[in-house]
C-alpha cells in the first residue's frame, strides 16, 4: 500500500521513533561532508520527489531538495501559479500524471482537503509540506532537535504560546504519539481545533489550554512558538494585541524548567512572537532545529518509500 505522510498519526509513535533515530546516524555518518554529497549507501538512488508550492517557501523547499540529493535522488519543484494547476487542472489529474512521472509528491498548500485527495489519486507516496490543519515535517525536525540535544521525549513537559494553529496541531499530535504533554497558552478566540487534544488525550498524553502564559510555560523541559499570523491570514492589529501577552521574553523563559530548550519553526518575527534576547540566547536550539529539517525530511522519505520502519 501506498504509504502518505499527511499528518504524523499516519506513521505513528514507533515508524517516527524510528525517523529520528535514522536521522541522528545517517547526520553522524556523513558529518564533514559537503552538504549536496551523497549519503555513503545512496538509498533513493535514480528517484525523483516533485514538490508542488502553492504558498512560499525557504526551509521545506531547500530542505527536501538537499535530502533528496543526499539519499542519491532528484528533486523538480511545480509551483502553484506556473504549473497547469494554476491554470485549474484538477489536483485528481494532477496526482494521476505525476504518479507516472515521479517517485513520490510533496505538496505545501493551503487546505488540508487537496493533500488529502492528492493521496487519494496518487499511487506514489504524497508527503504534507504544510496545510492550514497541520505541519507534520516540522515537528518530525522538531522532535529530532531536542532529543539530539538530551531531552526524553516520553512524559516531557511543552509549552506553547501564541495563535493556536498548524504547527501546534502536529505538536499535539506528536505528544499523543510520543507520549509527552502540552500546555497551551493561548488568548481566547484563537484556539486550535480541538480533534489533535482529544486524540492525544485518548492516548495518554496530558493537553491543557489556559489564558495564562506564565502558567503555560511553568516548568516546561520545551518552550515553543510561531508566528501570530501564518500565511493566509489577514494582517490584524486585534490578534496582534490579543498575542502580545503571549511573547516569548527571558523572563518568561526564566518561569520554565532552567536549562529549557527554546523552539520556533521559522520564519520569525522578532518582538512579535518572541523577543531577540529569547530567540538568539542559550536556550534556543532554532539553527539546529532548521538543519534538521534536512535529517527528519530524509527519514520522511525513507519511510514513505519503503526503507524504514
Ligand atoms: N518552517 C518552515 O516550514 O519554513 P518555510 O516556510 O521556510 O518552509
Ligand atoms: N504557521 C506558519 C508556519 C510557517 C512555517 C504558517 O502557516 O505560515
């Protein structure tokens, strides 16, 4: 069967324990080398991931490209406004013709729906580069860097503050899945949709959403957040103002567990979000966290194309 990776649940909890250790030994073995050398075993040699961008894109753009070319593949990029999409060739067609061209798809789009029915027509593996509903990539990077960087990810402590959005979903889903809680600090009114908890919370794992980020990040091993306004969304003085008692501040930092690891999926906006004492101190793990997208996206691909887990 085709396997997809549209949100983490569709690996689970051991193919992604198996993501990350893959990615700390296939980054060990090949640490020195120029990074668009290929891996030593070139484990996708002679396939070909296409990506298809209809939102922008730094991270997961230049990050599946480097990882594809370090399993020993190739990678084309279709972008929203160029490709004949733009033109409105059906996403079903669009699966149907890439499915006899490429080794697998990886879409960054606005609606969860049209990654779900791009799976549903392809007969290639179609990875979630980014939806409005959920960024499973990500957290994958996000998950690998803390670990890297010593913390047991089975009963830690996160904390979120900010919009209650995409890249939350899938930290939520990962604690469901890896056994961690969230304490979500969030205004009212922004809040995420509430099926990632309640799974989560089937699984184990403690969810909870207060008014107060002090309370939020209170002894918390994680301290994570990300733009008030993703893209899409209109700019809005109102959230702006309902999120500025959510900024990531040293003080705030300083209410977490001491040693806390700080997380921000990038792009960042500085004294929005979080201030730059937070994002560029000791605590912050971001340039590690943004390198890995390169070694989580390479486990990615291995599991989708059969090679892992
Ligand atoms: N974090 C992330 O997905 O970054 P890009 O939007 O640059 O891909
Ligand atoms: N929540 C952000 C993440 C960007 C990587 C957005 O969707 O714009």
């Amino acid at each position: 069967m085709t396997k997809h990776f549209l949100n983490l649940s569709d690996a689970g909890g051991d193919a992604i324990a198996a993501m990350i250790a893959d990615a700390i030994d296939r980054k060990a073995a090949r640490a020195g080398k120029p990074k668009g050398a290929a891996d030593a075993d070139t484990p996708l040699a002679g396939h070909t991931l296409a990506m298809i961008f209809e939102k922008n894109s730094t991270r997961t753009r230049v990050s599946f490209d480097m990882a594809i070319r370090q399993l020993g593949g190739t990678s084309l990029i279709l972008d929203g406004a160029t490709s004949q999409l733009g033109r409105g060739e059906s996403i079903a067609d669009t699966a149907r013709v890439l499915s006899r061209m490429v080794d697998a798809i990886m879409i960054r789009t606005d609606d969860h729906a049209k990654v779900e029915e791009m799976a549903h027509y392809a007969t290639v593996p179609v990875i979630n580069g980014l939806t409005d509903l959920s960024h499973p990539c990500q957290i994958v990077a996000d998950l690998l860097t803390v670990v890297e960087h010593g913390l047991a990810l089975p009963g830690s402590q996160w904390a979120w503050l900010g919009d209650g959005n995409n890249v939350l979903h899938s930290i939520v889903e990962a604690a469901g899945l890896m056994r961690f809680d969230v304490r979500m600090g969030i205004p009212h009114g922004y809040d995420p949709d509430p099926g990632f908890a309640d799974a989560a919370r089937a699984a184990g794992s403690t969810i909870t959403l207060t008014r107060d980020a002090a309370e939020a990040v209170a002894g918390a091993d994680v301290v994570v957040t990300d733009t008030w306004i993703s893209m899409g969304q209109a700019h809005a003085d109102e959230k702006l103002a309902a999120m500025m008692p959510f900024q990531v501040t040293s003080d705030l930092m300083r209410q977490a567990k001491p040693g806390a690891r700080f997380l921000h999926c990038l792009p960042a906006h500085r004294g929005e979000e979080v201030v730059d004492a937070v994002i560029d101190g000791p605590q912050s793990l971001i340039w590690d966290e943004a390198e890995n997208r390169i070694h989580g996206q390479k486990s990615v691909l291995l599991w989708a194309l059969g090679r892992l887990g």
